[in-house]
C-alpha cells in the first residue's frame, strides 16, 4: 500500500470532478449491476496515469453524451475493490491504469494500460467520447 499522502491527490483529481471512489468488491459489483452505464478507471501511482489517463478521462466528460456512472478504484490502495473491477473486465488482463465502459453491467469498450501508455491525454478522450457516443 502507499503512503495517503501520495494517493490522496490522485484520487481527488477524479472525486472532486464527481467520480466514485470504491473501496471494496460490494461497492464495485452493486455499482456496476446497477448503473445503465458506468465508466470505470483503474486509477495507480504510474506516470501514464498522471499524465494520460486521468486527464483523458476528465477531458472525455466534455461531450454530449457520458457515462450515467462515473466510478473509480486504485490500485495498490483498495486491493478488494480492484480485483473485483478486473473480474468484471475479463477478458482483458489486469493492467493499471486501465479504463472500461459498461452498459448494463456489460463491458462494451477497454483501454488497456498499452492502450494508455505514450498516447496522449487528447488521444484517449477521443477515444472515450466515440465509446459514449456510441453506448451512452
């Protein structure tokens, strides 16, 4: 686990914008059943994280259509509720940071970590908008 002192910026960028933060496997598995539709990132410590999918994520939310959802976990933090949101994610491998779109509890659009890393922040909230666009 981390210091709170370095988690907790990284988890307020997303909070103070009006994400979820969800700390154990209840809260992720009623969530996600619940939701029409929910966007769901796998927040970490990692650069790409900082650099690239946090401000993907927020940039991405300026758009005509979104997620109803907005929830998040962090990895290293909240071991319960991330392996949890990764069960819900298979087929794809664990990865963090990592970004997943449901639709009824389906998930209908990943970003992997190598989706993630070295592209832009720009980048990845394109890629989210066409997936709202298209599911929300």
């Amino acid at each position: 686990m981390y210091p709170l002192e370095i988690v907790k910026p990284m988890k307020e960028e997303l909070t103070s914008i009006g994400f979820k933060d969800l700390t154990t496997a209840e809260e992720v598995k009623r969530n996600i059943a619940s939701s029409q539709t929910a966007i769901l990132i796998v927040n970490s410590v990692c650069g790409c994280a900082a650099a690239n999918a946090r401000p993907g994520v927020i940039q991405s939310l300026i758009n005509d259509k979104i997620p109803s959802d907005l929830l998040t976990v962090f990895a290293g933090e909240d071991k319960e509720a991330t392996e949890a949101a990764r069960s819900l994610m298979i087929p794809f491998p664990p990865s963090s940071p990592c970004i997943a779109l449901f639709k009824k509890g389906e998930i209908v659009h990943m970003l992997e970590r190598h989706h993630i890393e070295g592209r832009s922040s720009e980048l990845i909230s394109e890629n989210l908008k066409q997936a709202y666009n298209e599911y929300c």
